[in-house]
C-alpha cells in the first residue's frame, strides 16, 4: 500500500515510527514541504537509510534532496528516483548545471549511472536517466512553475512505483501524465497564475492513466489518487494487452500524443 497519496509530510514523531520499522509500504515519498530543520534533516536520512536497506523504492524530492546531497552513498544502487530541478540537482551534486542542453543531458547521465540511481530533471526541457538510458520531455508548460506541480510529479512516480513499474520507466511515464494535465489544466484556465495544483484533478490523472493502458500495452493500471468512482465497472479490452495478435503496436500511437521516448 502507499502511504495517503505516497508523499509523506514529515514530523518528528510519525519519524520515530518509521525508525522503528512500524510501518509496511510499497515505497516511499519524502521531501515535500518538511523543512529545513537540522532534526528533520537527520530524520530522512535514518528512514531512506531503513527504506534502502529494505531495498524498497523511493521518490526523494524537494527538502530531502540537500541531506540526501551530503550522503550520496546510502542511495548507490537502489530503486531511487530523485526530482531535482536546477538548483536542487546544484545542492544533490554540488554541480553547477550549464545552459547547454546537451551538456546538461551528460551531466545528468554520468551522475546517474555513477549512483545507478534514475534522476528526473526538471526545467524547460526535463531530462531523464538512469545512466544507461537517457529521455528528454518537452510535455508541459509554462504555467506549471508554480508551487505544488513538482508534488503532483513525485506522487505520480511514486504510485507508479509502489505498483512495480521499474524506476526509469516509472518517471517516463509520469513525465507524460503529468505533464498532459497540467496542459489541460492550462488550457481551461486563464493565466497562469490560476495554474494551481489542485487543477491537475483526479478525473484528467485518471484518463491519462488509461490512455497508458491502452496505447502502451502495458498490463498495469497505475492507482490514481483520489480516483472518482467511474460511472460503469471499466473492463480492459483485452486484445489491447501484450501477447494479443491484433493489439496496438507502439507505432499506434497518436502523433499528437508526443510519448516521451
């Protein structure tokens, strides 16, 4: 199971918990909005250290970055997904991102594979690696700077992840979904500042989750977090599933969908 929508606001005392290993999850979502204080800061690293030593994966955001930045070492070879955006990929590092698109991608492609870890770099354009592949998404806009849209993107990986989706596949997928509402989101919004987190509603989430299904062939149904009740009981089509003869190929998929890799 997740843990409410898989981002886990810290306190000190739900920390004591997790230390002592009193609670069972599929993966784990840490960093948005905990802080700065030193004693949050030693709390994520004891429970990425339990969570990595459980070999479970983790969604490591926000205000866990810079901690996590100052002991790289407990998250080399794990099933870990860090979302830096250019400042925070500086404080993980200690390396200054140039302008360069192409320079970035290297950079961010060496430190993965140094970690083997998967990173999901976001800016204008996001880059994407584990170290032994490389995507770049181009699916968003503008208006998805503001406050809270970063959240929605770590939650989506770690829901992703806690149905067993592989890492680098799990942030390419969000990349799409995530992206993809926000878009829709803008599009029935005035400007940007109306861009709020709360527009990338449930019922967009959720249709970007069955145009997965049903374009990717993939056989697993990400859980979309507060999933409205649908008005029927959805059946897959089945000849829409891998191994089928007449399924979807990946050449199916709409051009305008743009699938990020």
């Amino acid at each position: 199971m997740g843990i409410g929508f898989g981002l886990i606001m810290l306190a000190i005392g739900a920390a004591m918990i997790i230390m002592a290993n009193e609670i069972i999850t599929n993966y784990i979502g840490i960093g948005p909005g905990l802080g700065k204080a030193k004693e949050t800061e030693k709390a994520i690293i004891k429970i990425v250290e339990i969570f990595i030593k459980q070999k479970k994966p983790l969604v490591i955001d926000a205000d866990a970055i810079k901690p996590i930045g100052e002991k790289l070492d407990i998250i080399k070879n794990s099933k870990t997904v860090v979302t830096p955006h250019k400042e925070e990929f500086r404080k993980l590092t200690g390396i200054i991102l140039p302008k360069d698109i192409d320079s970035k991608i290297k950079i961010v492609q060496e430190f993965a594979e140094k970690l083997s870890i998967s990173i999901f770099l976001k800016g204008y354009i996001d880059i994407l690696s584990n170290g032994k592949k490389t995507k770049i998404n181009k699916i968003h806009n503008e208006a998805m700077t503001v406050g809270g849209t970063g959240d929605v993107l770590a939650g989506i990986i770690g829901t992703l992840l806690s149905k067993g989706v592989e890492p680098f596949n799990a942030i390419r997928i969000a990349a799409f979904l995530n992206g993809e509402a926000g878009n829709n989101a803008f599009d029935k919004k005035i400007g940007n500042d109306s861009l709020l987190r709360d527009s990338l509603n449930s019922e967009t989430i959720l249709k970007m989750c069955l145009m997965c299904l049903l374009y990717s062939g993939w056989r697993i149904l990400p859980a979309c977090p507060a999933r409205p009740p649908l008005r029927r009981p959805w059946r897959p089509n089945r000849s829409a599933l891998p191994g089928r003869r007449h399924g979807p190929r990946r050449s199916d998929v709409p051009p305008s969908t743009e699938w990020p890799g």
